[in-house]
C-alpha cells in the first residue's frame, strides 16, 4: 500500500523542481511528499506533522523547512513559521533559489523590509536574476515607484518580448511619462497574441489627446473579445462623453441585443432621450432598466424626470421606492460586517465599511430630494420630515439645514429657524443663501447686526448679480442709517430683480430721504407687481399727504385724466420709450401744462443726472403739439442715439479695429463710428448715416461725469443740447 501511495504523490509533484534526491533517505524523501501533498489538500496540520517528521529522519535536509514555514504561517503559527524561515536561511545562506524563497516569503507575511534585503542579496548572487527585479519591483510599487520602474526597466532589457511586464510598466508611468507609457502599451499589443489590458489603457490614455485613435483602440479590443459588454459599455459612455449620440446610441443598442438580460445598455438609452429632449422616452428605457435590475442611478434619474415634467405623485412614489432600496442595501451591508468583524482581511472589512457609506449618503441624498418635491407641492409637513430625516443620516447637509429652517420660519418658530440656519453656515461657509437668509432675518429684527453685515456681505461676494442678496445688504444699510448707501444698493437690486418686496424697500428708504412723491411711485409699482392691502394702504395714505396745488398733487391729477381741475402745472417726470422688445429708452423730462394753451415735454437726457440738473434745448423751447410733432420726432431720434452708447451693456456691440494701437479708441458696428477721447477715455464723438453728435465739457457732479454739452447735426437741422441747474417740481 505503501508502494502505490509512493507512485501517485510522485506522479502527483512530477515536473516539479526537486534538488539532492540522491542525499536524502527514502522515508525522509516520503515524509516530504506526503506533507506536500496534505498541504494541497488543506489538511495544513498533518502536513505541519509530515514535514517535521522529514526533519527529524533527516536532520541535514533543508528543502522542508519552505513548506514547513509555509503552513504554519497559514495557521497562524507565526513564531514557528519565523523560526522555520531562520533555519533555512541559515543553512543555505548563498542559495539563489533559497533566497528567491525567503524574500518571496517575507513579501507574503508583510515585511518587505526583510524581504528586500535577501532579493537584492538575490541579485548580488545572480544580478540576471529576472524574478528578484519583479519581485522587487512589486515591493516599491507603492512606496517609491521609480525604483519599481528602475527594475522593470532592467528586466525588460534582458526580457524584451514580456508583454505582462511591457503592460505593468506602462501603468506606473502614465502619470509621469505618458509618452513612454504608449511605447510600452504599443509594444504589448505587438505581441503574439496582443495584450488586450494593454490596448484598454492604451485607449483610456488617449481619450484626452487624441479621442478618434482612442476609440480605435476600442474597437480593437472588441474585435477580439467581442463578448466583453462592459467595455462596449464604457466605449458608449465615452461617445456620449464626446456628445456624439447617434454613436453612442449605435453601441449601447448593440450591448442591449448582446446582454437583454442587463439594464445598463438602456440606461445609457435613457440619458441619450434626455439629450435628446424626449422626456418620455428616457422614462420608458428608465422603466426597461429598472425591470431587468434594481439600480440607485436608474431609480433617481427616472424621479427627475419625473420632477422636470411636473409628475410630483411619479417622483414621489419612485424617491419612496428608492429609499426602501437604499434601506434595504445598508441592512444586508450591517448584516455582512457582523459576520466578517473578526476576519484578518483588511481589504474585505474597508470594502464593506465604504460600500455602507456609499449607500448612507445615497439615503440622505434621496431624502433631501424628497423634501425639495413635498416642498415645491406645498406639503411642508412631509417636506419637515424628510428634511430630517436627511440630516439623521448626514448631520452636515448644510442646504438641508437651509431648506428645514426656512419651514421652521414659515411656522413662525424663529428660536428654531436661527438654530438650523447657525448650522447651515457652519456646516458650509459658501452657502450663500443660509448666509444671506440668517443676515437678511437679524438685519430685520436688527439683532447682531455687525455680523449679519459680515453674511450679508459674503453672500454678495459669492454672488455680486443676486438682486435679493443686493436687496439685503440695501436694507442692512436703511435699518443702520445709512440712506443714501441704501438707495445705492436697492436701486441695484431692482435692476436685477424687479420684485414688490424690493420696491418696498425702495419705498420706505425714499420717505427716509424725505422724497415721498418717489416713495409713492415705488408703492405703485410694488401694488402692480403683487397686489396687497399694505401696499394700498401706504399708497393711499401718501395721497392723503400730499397738499393741494403740488407738483405731484397735480400729476396725479394729470393720471386720473382729471386735467381740467389744474390751470397750471410743471414739474421733472421720467419718460420711458420702448425702443424694441428688448431695450426701453429712460429719461428724465421737462414737462410744462398750461389749460387750452399748452402742454410742453423737454426732455433732460439720455441718463438720470445728479438731482438739480437738467440738459435743455439751446434752439428754443421744444413744444411737443401736432403742429410742431416732426421736430419732436428729430429731437427723440437723437436722444434715443445717445442713449445708445450711454447705456453700457450697448457698448459691447461696437468692434475696435484690430490696427488701431493708439489713442484715440475708436469703435465701429453696422455703419455706427464710436470715438473714446485720448486722455480719459469719455464718449468725444458718435456718427451713424445722417447724423453726427459731438460731446464736450465734461463736468464731474456728485461723483458722476456728464458732458455739459451736446452738438447734433443732423441733415436739415443742428441741435444743441446744454446741462442746467434747475429748481426741480417748481410749480406754477
């Protein structure tokens, strides 16, 4: 029996590399065998036991102590298996074959310092020595690359034809030589049969550079291994990455018809429909997606499509499903980590760790999408809770802090509202909207006012075009004192958002600066933009102030249609002439009302001037009546040019000629010529087919620069246009 067990563990290890079979005993050389043996066949500690058996027959046989340090170090024996490893070293201490082992071992176990001292001695012993510099190579992979690459390199001299080692190579230097890492991929794929990792890489290395060789690569690749979806998948992914959808669609539709059983192929489909503005489609391959797998990316694209079409009962009960797929993952992950919380495996303990995360911030995600949907349907309750629910999940979701204070607000519970908005800032100093909300709340009640300046003022810095954060700081400048700032600011707001609350605002800073007739106009204009009892209120009561026989007693008047009541009436009005349907022309003006004799409009200028001042007509007085209607017609054909330019936002629809280097600046458009003076770069002159206008005498007035005078010349006339001070609203 004994003779036959012999035969089949020879037969068993024949091709493999024995030494000095000749030197040791038949029942020593037995013992080896049958412990090699039991190791392959996982019975570690009978083959611990045979092995140790070989050593005691044969005391002056090494070649057991490898496999003996082997298995006891797979059964945690750790101290016998160093000691075992010790032995053999000592006792074959200029072996290249001996030491190749140790430091291989020494590799396996952890210690790579041990290990690279005895593969270098390796290279002392053989410095041709081929699986030393991989193995070499392979410790300093992580820790200093280019002395990994510094080995591979060697190798690769005396092995040129190793495609594996071409492939390894080229990953390390990607990073650091992308040019040589493509001759090393290059070279691999030459081989007999091509390298098929090392055209993948070779493709994603070029995705950047040069995107047409890098889907030829692809293509390549899925010539010979046309059964690899995923890669067609991902070759789909970078045509839509490239925005050529019919390609992309073209692949994803030939990874459908290759995996039907898979949902990705249609997913991709459905982010193509979007592209493509066919919401409905995207949903149904959304839908198709979802049947053949359960998938958290398919799940909340499908609710956003949901959401973009209005469809909040859809989006909800698809968020709702989401969430219970959510819940279900992070449970099986918990159950998973109880039961490998013992295990020695580092690697399988993190993957499970960031898988649960992964799903966790999902979770929150989804929640906090939720509220927003429950939010825009006015149902705050369930919006509260999800909002919530979200930060029991991630405690520094700043927006979702945002979003459950403003609820709060809404509930009148500011103690609470102060509270969620404190975190949103901490949590997120560049939330600008918590910062201007919590800023724009104290400067109301004005409570901390030096630091709701501080947010106010932040929020205008991330955001110098949000009128509403405009509108904050305008109004931390009213409740401070500071009117004329104010005005500054709230003036910029409007402009960006035309909205009643800032006309308000605009409103109440005016009476401040004891204009009530402006304060009544902006009261006016907040009741159109959003009827409301309190803007009625402050409108009829500025009318009940203002006393017979005011300028603006008298214009109202004038608005009523009531002009019979009024013998005589003059005053500045601003003019508004719609220009098209994007620019409106506004102005101040003149205007002069006499009963049965005259009504005369004189406009003062293209641009408001600094209050007292006031541009009027050097060729006599403008009267605006039927008989004298076609010099009007001129006069408002040369304020709406000078507009024009004035308005800087037209200003950018004039060309400056490449050859023109020196002053003076001069502009050209559509037959129009712009000339900027030499010295400060102020509008000198405009000419336009027919029609010449010269600015001069420029005066700087309350911090603004105007010309105080202006010279038209037109084909049948010249106007000269002069800046007055005027006793403004003086009636009559």
């Amino acid at each position: 029996m004994k003779k036959n067990i012999r035969h089949i563990l020879i037969a068993i290890l024949l091709g493999g590399t024995i030494s000095r079979l000749w030197a040791i005993s038949s029942e020593a050389y037995y013992s080896y065998l049958l412990g090699v043996y039991l190791g392959q066949k996982g019975d570690l500690p009978a083959a611990v036991y045979a092995l140790k058996h070989c050593r005691q027959i044969d005391p002056q046989a090494s070649y057991p102590l490898r496999e003996l340090a082997l298995y006891q170090w797979q059964l945690g024996q750790t101290q016998a298996a160093e000691e075992s490893i010790k032995l053999y070293n000592q006792e074959n201490p200029d072996d290249v074959s001996a030491q190749l082992f140790i430091g291989s071992f020494y590799i396996l176990t952890g210690q790579t310092e041990l290990a690279t001292q005895h593969l270098e001695k390796v290279l002392r012993l053989d410095p041709k020595n081929g699986e030393a510099k991989l193995y070499l190579a392979s410790i300093y992979a992580s820790s200093d690359t280019s002395r990994s690459v510094e080995y591979l390199e060697k190798y690769l001299v005396e092995n040129p034809q190793d495609a594996e080692v071409s492939y390894q190579l080229g990953r390390l230097l990607e990073e650091k030589n992308p040019q040589r890492a493509r001759q090393l991929y290059e070279k691999a794929i030459a081989s007999q049969p091509p390298h098929l990792l090392a055209l993948l890489s070779l493709a994603q290395l070029l995705e950047k550079t040069d995107p047409e060789k890098a889907i030829n690569y692809y293509q390549q690749y899925l010539q010979l291994s046309p059964d690899d979806n995923a890669v067609r998948i991902y070759l789909g992914g970078f045509y839509y990455r490239q925005k050529d959808y019919p390609a992309a669609k073209k692949i994803f539709q030939e990874a459908q018809k290759n995996s039907p059983e898979t949902g990705l192929a249609d997913f991709w489909l459905a982010m193509i429909a979007l592209e493509e503005k066919d919401p409905d489609e995207a949903i149904k391959y959304l839908q198709a997606s979802l049947k053949k797998d359960q998938s958290y990316l398919a799940m909340i694209q499908l609710a956003n499509v949901y959401i973009q079409k209005n469809n909040y009962s859809q989006a909800v009960q698809t968020l709702k499903k989401t969430i219970k797929y959510l819940q279900k993952n992070i449970s099986l992950s918990k159950n998973f980590e109880q039961k490998i919380s013992s295990t020695t495996i580092p690697a399988l303990l993190s993957f499970t760790s960031g898988y649960y995360s992964i799903n966790n911030e999902r979770l929150a995600d989804t929640y906090f999408l939720l509220g927003l949907v429950y939010l825009d349907k006015h149902n705050y309750s369930s919006a509260r809770k999800s909002f919530q629910q979200t930060l029991a999940l991630k405690p520094d979701f700043s927006d979702a802090h945002f979003y459950l204070a403003t609820l709060y607000d809404g509930k009148k519970n500011w103690p609470e509202a102060e509270k969620e908005l404190l975190l949103a800032v901490h949590t997120d100093s560049n939330n600008a909207a918590a910062l201007n909300y919590l800023g724009y709340s104290w400067t109301e009640r004005k409570k901390n006012l030096a630091q709701a300046y501080e947010f106010i003022a932040r929020a205008v810095d991330l955001q110098p075009e949000n009128g509403a954060y405009l509108d904050s700081l305008g109004w931390w400048y009213h409740q401070t004192g500071d009117y004329s700032t104010a005005e500054k600011y709230l003036k910029r707001a409007i402009e960006k958002m035309p909205e009643a609350e800032i006309y308000e605002h605009l409103a109440k800073n005016s009476e401040k600066l004891l204009r009530p007739d402006e304060a009544y106009l902006y009261w006016r204009q907040a009741q159109q933009i959003k009827p409301d009892r309190k803007y009625l209120h402050q409108i009829k009561r500025l009318e009940k102030n203002l006393r017979s026989g005011t300028p603006l007693r008298k214009s109202l008047k004038l608005i009523e249609g009531n002009n019979l009541q009024i013998k005589n009436f003059s005053a500045i009005v601003s003019v508004e002439i719609p220009l098209n349907i994007f620019r409106t022309w506004r102005a101040l003006a003149f205007l002069k009302y006499q009963r049965d004799n005259y009504l005369g409009l004189e406009f003062s200028g293209p641009f408001f001037l600094p209050s007292g001042y006031l541009y009027y007509y050097d060729n006599g007085r403008l009267e605006n009546n039927l008989e004298k209607s076609s010099a009007f017609a001129d006069y408002q054909e040369v304020i709406t040019v000078i507009y024009k330019f004035f308005n800087s936002s037209l200003l950018r629809d004039f060309d400056r000629p490449e050859t023109t280097t020196k002053p003076p600046m001069v502009f050209s458009h559509n037959q129009q010529t712009l000339i900027l003076s030499p010295k400060n770069s102020w509008i000198s002159s405009y000419q336009s087919p027919g029609l010449k206008i010269q600015f001069s005498n420029y005066q700087m007035i309350d911090g603004l620069f105007v010309p105080g005078l202006i010279t038209a010349t037109l084909p049948q006339q010249k106007i000269i246009i002069r800046m007055k001070k005027i006793a403004i609203n003086q009636a009559e």
